[in-house]
C-alpha cells in the first residue's frame, strides 16, 4: 500500500453535456490546467452522464498510469498506489466510483462510501424527461469519515487535497427545488435551444402560468420572455389583473387581447360545415378555446423565432385535465412533475428569491386546521364560475401515491390498505379526508374510481405532453409506462375495496 499522504489527487466536479463531446472535452482542458497549477499528481473526474464506468484518471507530471481491469497501478510521488475503478475494494489504497442518480425531491445527504464518489452536474435529455444532476462530490475515509464534498447546487466544482487528509466541504443548497429547475431550464435552452429563441408565455393570470413565467424570468431574464394574457368572456377580472401584476413585477411587457372574435369566427365555420351552432357549448366549447390560445400562442412564437412553455403541473397531466393542441403544447413543462401543493411553496420561494410578492398572494391558499381559505381557486375559466375539479392537497396527496409506486396497482392497493386500517385518518391526510368528507367509504371509493378512470381514460394525452424536468422522485424518473386502454387491476385490490365498501 502507498503512502496516500504523498498523494496530491485533483478532483473535477464538471458540468457535462449530454451530446456535446467537444464541450466536454473542453471542459476537461480546463481542469487539467487547473490541476497542473495545483501540482496534483493525478486528476480524477467523470466524463459522461449516461456512463457509470466512463471515469477519467489522467496523469500529471511524472506519474504514470497502468491498467488491468478495474485495478489500476499509479505511480507517483515515488510511491506505487493501487486504484479500484468502479467498484469499492478495500485491498486498494482507495477505490473511485461513479453515482448517476439523479436529483430529486426528499433525496437527501448522500450516504458515506469510502473513497471518492464522483457526481457530476448536468441535464440529461431523455424526450419525455428532462433529469438534472446537483453533484455532492465526495471523498471519504475508510471509516467512512467525511474528508470532502464539493457543491451540490447543480454547478461544476474543483478541489485538489491529499489523499486520507481532510479537504473543502460545501455547505448545502438552500432552495434546492427553485435551483434545480432554474438551472435545467438554463441548460435546456442552451443545449437544446442554441439559436436563444423567445419564450412565449400564455399568462393567464392564474398559479401555474405565474410561477412559470417567474421562473423563465430568472433563469433567462426578461428580455429572452415574451407574456400573453389571451382573455374570453370568461376570464376574470382578478385573474386578468393578476395576469398585469406579475408582469409588471417581473419587468415583462403583457401583450393583452381577446380571442373571442377568433371563438366566434370557429363557430360560424362549423356552421358552415353543417354543425349545429347551439351545439358548440360545454366541453366542446371550452376545448375550442383553449385551442385557440394555443394557435395564437404558437404563432406568436413562430414570428418571434421562439418556442412556448407549458405551464402544466403534474396533477393535470395525471389526470389528463388539459386540451390537446391547446395548453398541452409547448417545448418544455418545467412544473410538469410538481404537485399544485409543491407550487405553492416554490411560489413562496420565488418571491423571496426576487424579493417582491411577484406571484399573487390570492393565488395560494391559507392552510387552517379544517382544511383551507382561497381567495382565488384554480379555474381553467373557460366557462362562467368554472373551477378545477381536484381535491387539492387531498389529490396532490394520492397522484403522488400513485405514480411513485412500481406500479399503478401497487398504489391504489397501498391507499386502500391504509384507509382499511385506519392509518390514513390519523395521519397528515386525515384532515383533508375529513375535508371533503372523503372518511364516509362510499364517498372515498367514488372519488377514487373517478380519480382511476380519468387517468385511464386520458391516458393517451400523458403519451403526447411535453417534455417536463423530472423531481418528483425516482420513481417519476424511472417511471413505469403510461398504460393506455384498461387497467387490469390485481385481485387484492378487488379484496380490499370489498372491505372497504362492506364499512
């Protein structure tokens, strides 16, 4: 064994791309240079995102370097050194390996392994997902005793120590959620968007389009943010003021108008098909609208050169509560893996963050001990006195349920079973049954067969939506396929949901 307090090891926490190798390798250069200014012996650092094994040991000065296998001999400072590549080994001076897990919600201080731990930061672009790497670089004793951990605020990092001598440690990322999101939607634009195109917004004046427009706001600054607040005869003046309030205090010009003349002229053309015009009312009418601001949005885009955001969240994607080829299109949905509840707080954030009450505080609610007060409920206001049809906090609560398990059946069967034994009335969740009178059992399993039967039955819409950074957790970044058609629902869940309905 060598003596590591000879070595001087170099350690890059890079920002990689996922499909730029010459940015990559540029990046490399540069912790190079910085690592011979250092007087390292050796640099280590990752070089891929998609890679577990693709770790980089690159020699400095006079040291050398073979390789057999997963083992590789470095000699340096006069001293021999055996390095375990990949895996940890305790018969090596000190192993190297690489976490590619990426970041989500709850995930919380990385557990000690000995050696070093390599976790980039970057974005890594799968088409549907959007997954985003915070870093938390770490070298550790044998003991496990924490030497070093460099950022994890989704920012490249560097530090040189020596080997079983204790280094740098960062302190946490405060605002872990905003950061990630900020950064994501910074690096989703430059790798995916390099010609800087304008954002388009529709900004309705409601939670979702404001906290998305806040946070385009911030990651590319108003001038790369183009707002539209496209009223009907159903919008509000609230939200409509709303709409001009967060403008105005995020420095972006609203181009307001009306799409009423555009509703009016698709009802004629449909009369001129043969339709009945009295026809065209309810959803049919609702959904015509929505369209229509998707088409005035995307042309909008497409004269400035730019792209929409969708402002989604990810109760309306489960449920499929949005209009295809209207508030379903978009480049990227940066909200679409976030529960309404989880937008109230990173709303809360934004304006600390901006320092000024940017989103509305009618727009969030005010949690009491029975249940809430809102000045302004969510409302596609696509008819008079329409407002969105979830329980929130309770449906915020279940969808999580029921994505983040293995499988759909699998959650609905784990929400049966704690109703059956009593555990969901004295937890957290029992206010909110209790709320929306959800403790009678006839009234739980009517909501939740609703709740089951619109997401199946809109199932094919999740199949079409937009690409959304994913945080939930790692089971929405490894999720499970979207199953379309009917759910063929397991015979335990049958046998629970008799019990239940027995009382």
């Amino acid at each position: 064994m060598g003596d590591l307090s000879k070595l001087k090891v170099a350690i890059a926490q890079p920002d990689l791309s996922q499909t730029d190798e010459r940015a990559n390798g540029r990046v490399q250069e540069r912790m190079v240079e910085r690592a011979l200014d250092a007087g390292a012996d050796v640099l280590v650092l990752p070089g891929s995102l998609i890679d577990a094994t693709d770790i980089r040991l690159i020699a400095l000065n006079d040291t050398r370097i073979d390789i057999a296998g997963s083992r590789v001999l470095l000699e340096a400072a006069g001293e021999s050194f055996i390095v375990s590549l990949g895996r940890n080994d305790p018969a090596c001076d000190f192993s190297v390996v690489m976490d590619l897990t990426p970041w989500t919600l709850g995930q919380g201080e990385h557990a000690a392994q000995p050696g070093i731990v390599l976790r980039p930061v970057g974005m890594l672009n799968e088409g549907s997902k959007v997954c985003a790497f915070a870093g938390a670089t770490t070298v550790s004793a044998a003991d496990g005793t924490l030497l070093c951990r460099l950022r994890d605020d989704f920012e490249e990092d560097y530090t040189t120590l020596v080997m079983g001598r204790s280094g740098s440690i960062a302190g946490f990322c405060e605002n872990k959620l905003l950061t990630c999101l900020e950064k994501t939607v910074q690096r989703f634009d430059r790798q995916i968007l390099p010609w800087g195109p304008t954002w388009v917004i529709g900004l309705s004046g409601g939670l979702d389009s404001s906290v998305c427009a806040a946070l385009l706001v911030r990651a590319l600054g108003k001038e790369r943010v183009a707002a539209y607040n496209l009223a009907s005869s159903h919008n509000s003046s609230v939200t409509k003021a709303n709409a001009a309030s967060v403008a105005a205090a995020l420095g972006l010009d609203l181009h307001e108008g009306s799409i009423q003349g555009l509703f009016d002229a698709t009802v004629a053309q449909m009369a001129d098909l043969g339709f009945d015009a009295d026809k065209i009312e309810g959803l049919v009418a609702e959904n015509a609208q929505a369209r229509i601001r998707g088409q005035v949005l995307s042309t909008a885009a497409a004269l400035l050169g730019g792209v929409v955001v969708n402002n989604g969240n990810r109760v309306e994607e489960a449920l499929g509560y949005f209009t295809m080829y209207g508030d379903s299109i978009g480049a990227l949905a940066p909200l679409g893996d976030l529960t309404k509840v989880r937008l109230f707080d990173l709303a809360l954030a934004l304006n600390d963050a901006l320092g000024t009450e940017a989103i509305p505080s009618n727009l969030i609610p005010h949690e009491t001990v029975a249940g809430y007060t809102w000045q302004t409920m969510p409302s596609a206001e696509l008819a008079d006195g329409q407002r969105d049809p979830m329980k929130w906090f309770y449906h915020d609560w279940l969808i999580e349920q029921l994505l983040d398990a293995p499988s759909i059946n699998d959650g609905i069967c784990s929400v049966l079973e704690a109703y059956l034994s009593g555990s969901l009335e004295v937890g957290p969740v029992g206010k909110w049954l209790r709320f929306y009178g959800l403790d009678n059992p006839a009234v739980f399993l009517s909501d939740l067969d609703w709740v089951m039967s619109t997401m199946q039955r809109t199932a094919f819409k999740r199949v079409q939506a937009p690409p959304c950074i994913k945080v939930a957790s790692l089971a929405s970044v490894y999720s499970h396929p979207v199953v379309q058609g009917e759910l063929q629902l397991s015979e335990r869940y049958e046998v629970l949901r008799r019990a239940i309905a027995r009382g």
